[in-house]
C-alpha cells in the first residue's frame, strides 16, 4: 500500500511532530510546579535525557506518546498501513531502548515513573496527576 500523502505533504507533517515541551509535558510539569515539586527537564547527564527529573526524590518521569513508545491496548496506538514493516522495527527499538534507559537508572537507585498521553486527557488526568503527588509524597 501506498503512502496517501506526497513525499512534501508527509515530510512537513513529520516536522510538526515535537520531541520535547509537548502538551502533556507541560500539563504534568505545571500540576508539579503548582504542588511545590521542583525539578530540571532533558537532563543529558542522565541516560535517556528525561522528560523530568526530581533530583531531591531521585525520581525520573517520562511522558511517552502512545504511538511512539507502542502503548498495548492503547486507540492511539494503531501500526501504519502504509511501510509498516519499517514503523514496527523503529517502535520496536524505541521499546528496547527504553527497556535499557529505565533499567540503568534504577541501577544507579532512580525511581522511574512513566506516563502516558493518553492517562493525561479528559476525565483520567486528574486522578492520574494526583496520583502522581501522592506517590512523589511518599517517597520523601
């Protein structure tokens, strides 16, 4: 099957697409701020250059986009019909990838949290927000 877009059209979408300050980034950096919670953001010292760090818990989250980190059961993780052996391969390794990130951190005693773009829309992101306090207040 063939691309439905033209190599301009499809190159130009994929710019679009933002690898960091994305929405649930800043929603979930904006409830910590508003909670007291400081931290730093694309640390390159840590593997992985985390979403947020929380250097005073020793916690690392990552916000993962559904598609791109391959969320199971998730609706917005769909495989593209179009070059998909390639699309598996490239969401596969990003799999692995983080499979060995979270592993190095939490052998060097981070805690890793991971949220989903999907848990921070409509009615789930407050309980997941707050959820995500009380979990930061307990490792105090």
């Amino acid at each position: 099957m063939t691309d439905v877009h033209n190599k301009q059209t499809r190159s130009f979408n994929m710019s679009q697409i933002k690898g960091k300050d994305t929405q649930p980034e800043i929603l979930v950096r904006k409830f910590l701020f508003a909670n007291g919670f400081r931290y730093r953001t694309y640390d390159k010292k840590l593997p992985g250059k985390p979403d947020i760090v929380l250097p005073k818990y020793r916690t690392i989250i990552f916000i993962h986009g559904c598609f791109w980190h391959a969320h199971d059961e998730c609706k917005n993780y769909v495989i593209p019909k179009t070059n998909t052996e390639w699309w598996v391969n490239k969401i596969n390794r990003t799999k692995d990838n983080d499979s060995k990130v979270y592993k190095s951190l939490k052998e060097n005693d981070w805690q890793v949290i991971a949220l989903w773009e999907c848990e921070l829309n409509g009615v789930k992101k407050i309980d997941v927000l707050n959820n995500l306090c009380r979990t930061l207040n307990n490792i105090k």
